[in-house]
C-alpha cells in the first residue's frame, strides 16, 4: 500500500525559507522519479519541481533559482528546499511518485500547507 507523508510546511515570512520532506512507503523509491506539486488557494494544482531516478531535475520557471529538489534512496524521502519565498509561494504542497501529469494520480498523500506572508 502505497504512502507519501508530507511535512515541513508553516507560516514563514516573504523572504524566509522552508524545508519540505515526503517520506514514501509501499514503492520501490529508487526506481522512481519524485515530484512536488502544489494547489494554490482557488486554482489547480500544478507541478512545482522533478526530480528523475538519476538525479536530474526540472522546475517549473517562477521557482527556478529559489527551490531546490532533492532525494535521499537510503531514507525513501524527497525534498524540497525552498528559499526567497512570495506570497504567491502559498499553496497546499504534495509529492508523488512516476512522473506523471498531475491529472493522472489517483492517490495523494494529505500535503503541507505553505503560508507566506507579513
């Protein structure tokens, strides 16, 4: 049975930063590519960062240079490092597992909630 748990989320100012982990049972973790999605108050959720089972990585243009993502096999855990955060950062932030479109998942862990604000 599949499982992703999302941690690391709060409240955090413009220009803070925060950590984001997922930690994932029930899959091979090191056969999969990883991502962070995201759903934004009112709109659809959307892919945030990749990360493929080598290592390489793909971004979506309004994070690139301020979140980094990143995966550790041994602990079955993906990151999300996210710095220089906007207001417009906030969102429900999610993993998941194969590199699929976001409309193609049937499962999703509970997520973290991300506040930026003053």
């Amino acid at each position: 049975q599949v499982q992703l748990v999302e941690s690391g989320g709060g409240l955090v100012q413009p220009g803070g930063s925060l950590r984001l982990s997922c930690a994932a049972s029930g899959i091979i973790f090191s056969a999969n590519a990883m991502g962070w999605y995201r759903q934004p108050p009112g709109k659809e959720r959307e892919l945030v960062a990749g990360i493929s089972r080598y290592g390489f990585t793909n971004y979506r243009d309004s994070v690139k240079g301020r979140f980094t993502i990143s995966r550790d096999n041994a602990k079955n855990t993906v990151y999300l490092q996210m710095n220089s955060l906007k207001p417009e950062d906030t969102a429900v932030y999610y993993c998941n597992y194969g590199g699929k479109g976001v409309n193609d998942y049937r499962y999703w862990g509970q997520g973290t909630q991300v506040t930026v604000s003053s």
